[in-house]
C-alpha cells in the first residue's frame, strides 16, 4: 500500500509550510469571532500555529497521527498551548463549542463522497456556538483541471529539511471527471549536493472536487441557512477563470 504524504510531516512542512497566501484571511476570520477557535484537518499547523501567534485561541484536529505530533511539537517549542485531538472530520466530537472552525486549503476534498461532506459540514455546524461561522477553502475544478496533464510532472524543488540537499516533487494526476476525483501519486526525490538521487518518498492522496451549486445543497442539508461564497480570498464573485472558491456559513 502506498503511503499518504501526511505520513511525512517533515517533508510536507518543507514543501507548504511557508504558504502564506490564505494566512490573513483566517487571521481575520477567526479573530472576528471575538471567542475560541477550531481548525478542522489542521495537519502540521501551518495555520493553527500563526493563528496561536496572533493570540487567538485555538484547538485542532486532524485524522492523522503523525501530522498531529508535528504539530504538538511545534506548538511546544513555541511555549505556546492549544488541544489537538485525532479525529475524523466527518464524526468528531468534542467538548467545546466555537465561534469560528476553519477548514482550509482543500482539507474538506479529503471527504471522498458526498455523504462524507455533508456529515463534516453537519460535525462542524453541531461544534458551533450560536452566531459562530464556518469557513472552508477548497480549489475551484476549472474545466482545464480535467484535460490534464496526466503524466509525471515536475512541480517544484525545494531545500530538504535534513540540511542537505534539495527535495524534487513529481505529481502523476488520475483525473475522473465523472466521479469528480484527482489521485495524486507523488514522488518526493531527496537530490544530494552532487544531484544524485538519495532517496525517493512516493506517496498517494486523493481529493473529490465540487462546485458552487453543489457546495450550497451541502451546506443546506447539513443546516446551514446562511452562507456566502466567494471566488478569491478578497470575498470576490466565482468566475470561470477562478481558482479558489471560500465558503463562509452562519449558525
């Protein structure tokens, strides 16, 4: 069985955790709702932990175990606190109620049906207190994302976090548009200072993309009766040229 790159923590961190493109917007976000805060799939902690910086308080989950401890770790050697529990995003519960829960960058895709959405979306509204706000950030499945490409492509290299070398991502696509599914085999090749390979991690995720009108029938039969979506960070309208779609739904 080919493992998940949240297997990996050390080296997602060195290829994502940098990504500061979202960051405002859940600064903001969560600090509007003026009590505590839940990021749901909250991985390493990119942005759990700026969210703790900004005085924000704020637990995690997140389904994988290692990806978790990443997160304590980093969390401790802060000297800063939050609870992170493992959990699946489509059943958890826990024991506090928030004004705003937070699942970002394509988190939400990892639901594999749309039973599986509808229960997280359901899981998140149970966990908000009354007037508290749920944000999720998903890519938007532009019609180019189907057409490819499909073969093994260079993505980006980056300084391996063992200090020496630099780490090479691959990804090979499996695009059903029917299904609305992308498989991503990744090949994350550690090259030495001579350019050789050392090593390769090969991994394997998967995410189940949805649209606009399909993300508003979610939203209202998992309850929600006030939402809003936007197609940019900037709370922008969804064009077809957008490559990200925010949804915002109240309690």
């Amino acid at each position: 069985m080919i493992p998940s790159p949240f297997d990996r923590p050390d080296l997602y961190d060195a290829l994502l955790d940098d990504l500061d493109f979202d960051i405002s917007f859940w600064l903001d976000f969560a600090s509007a709702g003026n009590g505590a805060a839940l990021e749901v799939a909250c991985g390493s902690g990119r942005i759990l932990v700026r969210m703790l910086q900004a005085g924000i308080d704020v637990d995690g989950i997140d389904s994988s175990a290692a990806m978790l401890q990443h997160a304590r770790n980093k969390v401790e050697r802060l000297g800063l606190r939050s609870t992170l529990t493992q959990a699946c995003m489509a059943d958890f519960i826990l024991p506090r109620r928030y004004k705003r829960i937070v699942c970002a960058f394509n988190s939400f895709g990892h639901n594999m049906t749309a039973h599986e959405q509808i229960s997280t979306l359901r899981s998140c509204r149970e966990h908000l207190a009354p007037g508290g706000a749920l944000g999720v950030h998903m890519a938007f499945p532009r019609p180019q994302l189907w057409t490819g490409p499909y073969d093994r492509v260079f993505e980006s290299e980056v300084a391996h976090p063992s200090g020496e070398g630099t780490l090479r991502i691959y990804d090979t696509r499996e695009l059903d548009p029917v299904a609305q599914t992308q498989i991503s085999t990744m090949d994350m090749e550690h090259i030495g200072a001579d350019g050789a390979m050392v090593d390769n991690f090969q991994s394997r995720t998967a995410v189940r993309w949805i649209y606009k009108n399909e993300l508003e029938l979610m939203l209202q039969l998992a309850g929600f009766e006030r939402f809003e979506i936007y197609g940019d960070f900037r709370r922008g309208p969804i064009t077809p040229e957008c490559h990200t779609m925010v949804a915002v739904a109240w309690r």
